[in-house]
C-alpha cells in the first residue's frame, strides 16, 4: 500500500497530567514547531485529558494543567492559525474510534506495552482497564485524521508500531485500503533527555525528584542550579562522540546542549571538547535559560486570558471536526454500522 493517496498530516499530543519537561519540549514540542512551519504538513496537536485520567488526576488541577499545556505549546510557537490545536475529549470520534480499535487490537499485543508495565508497577490488577487500553486511543488519535507523521521522543516508539500494526489488521480484516500505515518522526540530538540525576532514567515529570528535570516554567536561578547540580563525572569533554561511551551524564548534557542550539553534536563537541564541566556547564545554563526564559513568560503572559484560551480550543475542536467526522463515517460503513 502506498501512503500517496494520504494528505501529508501531522498529528501529535502530550498528558496534561503535570508540567513540561525539558523532555517533552526537546523531544516533540520543537519538533511540533518546525513541522507546522514547514509547510508540508497539515498539523494538529492534541492535549490528550482522556489518557491522563487513566491514572487519577484531580479535577480541577486537570482543567488547570490542560490549559497551561495548551499555553505551552502556543508560547513554543505552535500557531493556532497555522496549526488545529485541541483538547481530546472535545472531539469524541477519538473514543469512538477508540471503541472499533479495542475490537481489533490483540490482548497480547497490549500485554506487551513496556510503557504499561512501568506505569501499572507491581501491582498491575489495580490498573485501571483505561490505562491497558491506552495505546488503542493513542492509535485512534493518530487514524481518526489520517495523520501520516507523528513527531514524538523514543519513548513512544512501541505505540506508534502498535499503532501501525492496528491500521495493518483493520485493513487486512475488512479488505480496504483504508487507514495510512503512519511514520513515527523520532529525529534530533535529544530524543531521550536523561534525567539529571541518573543518566540511566529518562527525564519526567513523574520523577519525585524536582531536580532530575527541568521544568519548562522554572526560573533562571532554578534552570542554572539544576544544571549546576547535575550529576556529571570528574573527565573533561571529549572531542569525539565516541568519547562520550560509558559516560551516559555526560553525553546527556552535550545532547541538551546540541538540541538547544540547533547543532549537531560533533559541533559541540569541537567547540568544547577539552572543557571542564566546571566551564561547560554554565555555557548550558546559559544557553538553557536563553531558550527557555521566553517561553515561559509567554506562557504566563497567555495564562492571564483564559477565556482566550478555552476560545481557541473551541475552535480547534470545530475544525479538527471537520476531518475526524466524514473519517469515523466511513469507518462504521466499513465495519457495517447502518444508520448513519
Ligand atoms: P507524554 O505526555 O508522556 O510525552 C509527550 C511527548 O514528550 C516526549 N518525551 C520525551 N522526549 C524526549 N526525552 C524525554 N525525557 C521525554 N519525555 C517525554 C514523548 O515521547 C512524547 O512525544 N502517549 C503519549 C501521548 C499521546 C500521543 C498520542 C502522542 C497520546 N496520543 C498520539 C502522539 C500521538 C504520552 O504519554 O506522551
């Protein structure tokens, strides 16, 4: 099957179930910009407020966070003009497609799901049945727009094949040509920020340590003394990034810095290969609040008109309508729903 007679889509989304991390804005939220802006790409991006409930979120810290989500994405320069920007339970064809999608993904395949595992911990019969479902909603975002691409961090690499694997059976099942087999965009320097404390985790904002991560609203002193206190080893950078094997802090620190920059690596390296951390680290703060410090103020700045906010997602839940409606028809017709 060819992915031609597909318009070249974007589709992609966050948990508004804490704050952005340095992760989430190096890994996806940039790559959600330069996408937008290429032009290629019809773009929608999605708070997704029904995945968060899949782990319990106070009702009104979940309205709070998915607006600040939403003021996050607007201040890192997602454009509601340019791009359709929504809250997920406001376009209901997700879930139900959502619905068609738990028909036809397997037990085993969600059994499989590293992500669920780690989130369900020990104690897995205490998960609710929401959060084993969640890669079937995850993939019901995806084809309920026919999206060709989805730019997320390495972490997401397992749905997203799931995902295809989803589009792959319905197709084959029902006989048509119907969902895209979607392309994951997992690209850059930082696809998996590392916590600052242990370069072996990933950066979250579930980690109980607040200074693992940097927070996308944390102030300049915040963002230079995590960065000052991040945990590093007593060499000095080398110039290779071979250098860097067996040394997962500081090949985590030179991955920030490349993606902040806009460089590659081995740009960082010859520029600062030989330094001390004790130098090194400063220049990333520094680079760090720079690039920072304005989309946090931006995104207080936009925090200070709700109404604007909830306005906008309105509108994005009207428009993203637009496609996701005649998409979930046409699915129920080939599943052989009458009435619609
Ligand atoms: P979530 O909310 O955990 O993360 C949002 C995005 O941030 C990326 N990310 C990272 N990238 C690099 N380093 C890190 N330390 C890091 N931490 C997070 C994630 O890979 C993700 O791209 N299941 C998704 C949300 C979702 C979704 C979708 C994504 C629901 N439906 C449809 C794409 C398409 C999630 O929990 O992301």
């Amino acid at each position: 099957m060819s992915d031609s007679q597909f318009t070249p889509r974007v589709f992609s989304g966050m948990q508004p179930s804490g704050g952005l991390t340095l992760g989430n804005y190096l890994g996806a939220l940039k790559r959600y910009v330069e996408m937008q802006n290429e032009g290629t790409y019809e773009t929608i991006y999605c708070m997704v407020d029904l995945h968060a409930i899949t782990v319990w979120q106070d009702p009104a810290e979940l309205a709070s966070k998915t607006r600040e989500l939403a003021a996050a994405y607007i201040a890192a320069g997602v454009d509601p003009e340019k791009s359709i920007l929504i809250n997920q339970s406001q376009v209901p064809e997700h879930t139900q497609l959502a619905w068609i999608f738990n028909t036809v993904a397997r037990m085993g395949w969600m059994q499989r799901m590293t992500q669920f595992k780690d989130k369900a911990g020990k104690n897995a019969q205490n998960a609710s049945l929401g959060l084993f479902a969640y890669p079937a909603l995850m993939a019901a975002d995806i084809l309920v727009y026919h999206a060709t691409h989805v730019p997320v961090g390495d972490d997401q690499k397992q749905h997203l094949e799931l995902t295809r694997d989803i589009a792959t059976k319905f197709n084959h099942d029902y006989g048509v040509d119907f969902f895209p087999i979607t392309e994951p965009v997992i690209k850059g320097a930082a696809t998996r920020v590392m916590s600052l404390r242990d370069g072996s985790k990933k950066m979250s904002k579930s980690d109980t340590s607040d200074a693992s991560r940097i927070n996308m609203t944390d102030d300049a002193d915040t963002i230079a003394k995590k960065i000052r206190k991040a945990k590093t080893d007593p060499e000095p950078l080398p110039s290779e990034y071979k250098g860097l094997d067996d040394r997962p802090e500081a090949r985590n620190l030179v991955n920030i810095y490349a993606a902040l920059a806009d460089i590659s690596v081995d740009q960082v390296l010859a520029d600062h290969g030989g330094a001390q951390f004790g130098t090194f680290k400063p220049a990333l703060a520094e680079l760090a609040v720079e690039k920072l410090s304005p989309i946090a103020s931006e995104m207080t700045r936009l925090l200070n008109d709700v109404p604007e906010i909830d306005r906008l997602l309105a509108r994005g839940a009207e428009q993203a309508r637009e496609i996701t409606q005649p998409i979930l028809k046409k699915t129920y017709e080939i599943v052989g729903m009458v009435g619609a």
